[in-house]
C-alpha cells in the first residue's frame, strides 16, 4: 500500500551553507548547500501513529531534539538543491510510513532437503575416513 504523505511546507526550516560539490569558484561564493529540518514531534501533518512509526523507522537520521534533517550539495544552484533536499525527505517519510508485507511461511523444497542431507553424508563419510588412518599409525 502506497502511503502519500503532505506535510505543509511552513514546517519546513532551511538552513544554506557553502557547498563541496559541483561549481568550480562558485563554490566560495554561493551559499548552495541545503539541509532541511522537519521537527517530527511539532508536525501537525502527522498523526500520533505515524509519528512514532517515522521515530522508529529513521531512528538513525533524527538527532536527540527530534529533527528529522536531509542535506543536499549534488547540485550547483541553491534552488535545485533545496528541490532535491525536500524531495529526499519526503521520501524518507514515504518509505517510513509504509506498512512493511507480513512474512509469510514457505515449505523448504524436498530438493533442498535432499542437498543438505546428502551433504551432511559426504561429509560425515569424509571425516570417518580421517579418523580410520589416525588410528593405523598407533
């Protein structure tokens, strides 16, 4: 099940740097690094629900003051790089709140079950045969 997710950009916050990436002498100039905040626990476009799945899920991407933060410097202008932040994020977000498939069981094919059994016999003949020439020498 797809999960479309519309979170209000005013709860977005933007944060500019300068960037690494692509841009030859630009890059000391222009500001085209962008990190874009979203305080999961402040979001009025997320339930209490799917709050705690995005906790749980991007545990590892939100600091301890609950930010959820996606940093962007492929591109060369500020304005593709916030596009692509945010579309990243939303991404994330996507992902999180999809309701992962139950599991479910599967029989082991018999062909399985015969490999591994004869497995297990070659190499239980294997070892047998080493024990047998220990024992010759005493």
């Amino acid at each position: 099940m797809n999960v479309i997710v519309a979170i209000h950009p005013a709860e977005f916050t933007f944060q500019f740097a300068r960037s690494g990436g692509p841009g030859g002498q630009n890059v000391n100039k222009v500001n085209t690094r962008v990190t874009v905040r979203l305080d999961i626990e402040a979001s009025e476009s997320l339930t209490p629900d799917q709050k705690a799945r995005v906790r749980h899920r991007l545990a590892t991407r939100i600091g301890r003051d609950g930010v959820l933060r996606v940093v962007s410097s492929r591109h060369r202008t500020q304005a593709a790089n916030r596009k692509a932040a945010v579309e990243r994020l939303i991404e994330l977000l996507t992902d999180a709140l999809r309701e992962a498939k139950p599991r479910r069981k599967s029989a082991i094919p018999a062909a399985v079950r015969r490999r591994r059994a004869e497995d297990k016999q070659r190499q239980s003949e294997r070892k047998q045969q080493r024990g047998g020439r220990h024992r010759e020498h005493d």
